[in-house]
C-alpha cells in the first residue's frame, strides 16, 4: 500500500479540539488507502517555555539535558493525536524518536539524521497499523541519549521519514496556506504560488521565509521527496497549498519566484587592512571562532596597498564580532584603523531559478530601487538569487518596490 506522510505544525495541534480535527484529516487519508505516517510538533508555544525553563536553570546547562526536556512536548501531542485516532476506530500507535529509532549524531540540540531503518514501520503496517503517529524533532544518538533536530526540526523529522518510506508525498500542514511571493503582511498583493523548485525554496527558507526549515528541504531536494506545504484549517483538496518540487516539473515560472528579506541585519566595516595574502584568513577565521555567522562579503579595491574589508551579520552578534576584531588587533593578527559598525540594515534578495536564463534581472532590481530612492549598501550575487543591503527603514518599501516590479502578483 502507499505511504504518505502528514506532517503537523505546533498551531494545528494547539489544543484538544485542533487535534481533534487532525485526526479528522488523517482519518481521510487512511480512508483512500494509505498507509500514513504522522509526524507532530510540539502544541504551539510549547517548546519555547521548555526552552526557557531550560535557560533558567544555568547557562553553561547540559546540552544532553537540554534535548530531554525540550524534545517532550512532542511526545505529549503524538500521544493525544495517537489516543484521538484510536476514538475515532483508526489503529493507530505513537511513536518517540528513540522507540523508530530516529538514529542521529550527538550534537545535542542540533543533531542530524542520519539513518531511520523501515523496518519495524513495515512490520506494524503489515500488522494492521494505520497510522503511525511520530513524535517531530527528536532522535537517538549512538550513545543512546535523546537529541533534538534545532528549532523546527519536525519539518525535517517528516522528510526524512518520507525519503526513508519511499512516500508517495510528504504534506506539511501549517497554519498558512502556501508558500508566497513575499509576506503577505508587507505585499498585501503577494500571491500563493503552485509550485515552487526546491532550488528556489532552499533560498527562500535560508533568507527568512520561515515556512519550512531548510535542512528539511535541503533532505527534500536531494532524495526528491514531493514537498507540499498547505494549511490545516483550509478544506481538503487535491490541488490546495504549494508543492516543492524538481524545477522539470515546473512547466512555466516567472524569472524571479519571491522576494525574500531578513530584518535585522548589520554591516562591520574594517577600515584600512592591508592588502596581502592572509589577511581575510586573519579576519574571518577569529570571527568563525567566535561563533559569528557572516553573510556578505566585499573588499574594496586597495589604495597604496590598503583596502577596507565589509561584511554583514546578524544584529545580535555585532558585539561578539568586535570583541573577536579587537582581540585579534591586539594578539598581531589584523591590523585595521578603524571598525565601523551599522546595525541598521536589512536584506531584501530576489530569488529565482529563471534568472540562469535570463540577463538583465540585476539591472532591473537595482533600477527599481533607484527609482524610489533607496541606497544600496552592498550587493551580491548567486546564480538563482541577487541580494542587497539597504538601510532598514526602507526594508517594506523595497520589498513592494520588487514586488512589484518583477510583476509577481501576476501568474
Ligand atoms: N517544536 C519544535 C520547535 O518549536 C520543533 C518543531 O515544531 O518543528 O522548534
Ligand atoms: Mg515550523
């Protein structure tokens, strides 16, 4: 028999009645015949207090004690929906992470996948099981403790499970009905697209569009599992929500699929490094030392053997990059004139699988831009995807600046 994967967001399973009416659309499914895995989120906000009373406790906590707690919100939903099933006269049976067993590595809090064997899946479906209702976001490592996937993880728990079971699909339902153009709270024009590559989501979840985790569709994209993302609280029907997939299998697309932005960005400038071999390897190792995720980056080009090197950050860890800056000047190994931080900025990209095709898109961007007036600070460039930094309170402005101009409301 086919299997399906059903996948559940911490909002559909936010109390008794939303899980109640997951039960319902699953119930659906095993009616056409499938037999279906369920993975579930923790009930929405869950995670967040575990995760807090973890961070009161010290914070120099165990990592390993840190994924026993938070992973349990997961086990309290696969229960209850498990119990729900069962009232409804569907054979249905929870399982934990450890009991699949979901084997993954021992980084605790951000483990990865590694194996998930079929076989005890196969031998309960051939039993009569229905539905097997997994708890998300949670594994076992060889040492044998609990460990979690990072936040969002059952995205990937769901995924994974697909790929393993060879699913005909793997439904995310979430509490949007798709994946857009841009947020629809600053384009109020954004449009629900069909399908989208997985080329184009992976940049889209990796810029900030948060409806998918991106490991989850970076799994997706390589075992070539069929995504679709779509909401619980919609009608049932064959063609809702968006489906992720091979860009073959998308007969006609837009240049560019969305606009994708993140906030809360910062720019460091160094001032005056000298040019020579070694430099960036001084400046950027000390920063990836320190736990500092850079983004772009642009060095000018030398004056009397002298240049500035720019990079972007996110805003929370500006004082951490320069506290590693000045630690580095001290110890020898840069030396720089001055450091100038710019916590005001965002990003805003365009993203798409067309622009490989096509030239000209970047001119077009970045006319658009100029048209209102907005500065670009910094710029670069993939073959699916052009991002700028600009001053962030002209972030909504471009967005429907782009938005518009790349004419995404229309199909
Ligand atoms: N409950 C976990 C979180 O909030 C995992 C998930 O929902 O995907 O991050
Ligand atoms: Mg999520």
């Amino acid at each position: 028999m086919p299997r399906l994967v059903m996948k559940f967001g911490g909002t559909s399973v936010a109390n008794l009645d939303r899980i109640r009416r997951v039960a319902k659309r699953v119930g659906l499914e095993v009616a056409k015949g499938y037999e279906v895995i369920v993975v579930v989120s923790a009930m929405s906000g869950k995670t967040n207090e575990l995760v807090g009373w973890v961070n009161e406790t010290s914070p120099f906590y165990d990592a390993r004690e840190y994924d026993a707690v938070v992973s349990s919100g997961e086990n309290v939903t696969a229960g209850l929906l498990a119990l729900v099933l069962q009232e409804n006269g569907i054979d249905a049976r929870s399982w934990q992470g450890w009991q699949v067993p979901v084997k993954t590595t021992s980084a605790h809090g951000s483990a990865r996948i590694e194996d998930i064997p079929t076989e005890n899946f196969d031998d309960r479906f051939a039993k009569g099981m229905k539905v097997a209702v997994v708890a998300g976001f949670q594994g076992v490592s060889a040492e044998g403790r609990i460990t979690t996937l990072g936040r969002g993880g059952s995205d990937t728990t769901a995924v994974a499970f697909a790929a393993a079971h060879k699913a005909e699909r793997c439904d995310i339902y979430t509490d949007v009905d798709g994946v857009y153009t841009t947020d629809p709270r600053i384009v109020r024009k954004a449009r629900k697209l069909d399908r989208i590559a997985f080329e184009e989501m992976l940049e889209l979840a990796s810029l900030g569009a948060k409806v998918l985790q991106t490991r989850s569709v970076e799994l997706a994209m390589r075992y070539k599992v069929k995504l679709r993302v779509l909401s619980s609280f919609e009608e049932p029907s064959d063609d809702a929500g968006t489906l992720v997939c091979d860009e073959e299998d998308i007969m006609e697309s837009n240049v560019v699929a969305g606009v994708a932005f993140v906030r809360d960005e910062a720019k460091m400038t160094l001032v005056s490094v000298a040019d020579r071999p070694g430099v960036s390897a001084a400046i950027f190792g000390p920063l990836s030392e320190a736990g500092v995720n850079v983004d772009m980056i642009v060095q000018n080009i030398a004056e009397d053997g002298r240049t500035d090197m720019t990079f972007s950050l996110p805003v929370d860890q500006v004082a951490r990059a320069q506290k590693a800056m000045e630690e580095a000047k001290a110890a020898g190994g840069v030396n720089f004139h001055d450091l100038i931080a710019d916590e005001g900025v965002s990003k805003v990209s365009v993203v798409g699988i067309g622009m490989r095709s096509h030239a000209g898109v970047a001119a077009r961007m970045f006319k658009a831009l100029s048209d209102e007036g907005i500065n670009i600070k910094v710029i670069t460039t993939s073959e699916i995807k052009i991002s700028v930094l600009i001053d962030r309170k002209y972030m909504e402005l471009a967005v429907q600046t782009l938005h518009d101009a790349f004419g995404l409301e229309r199909a």
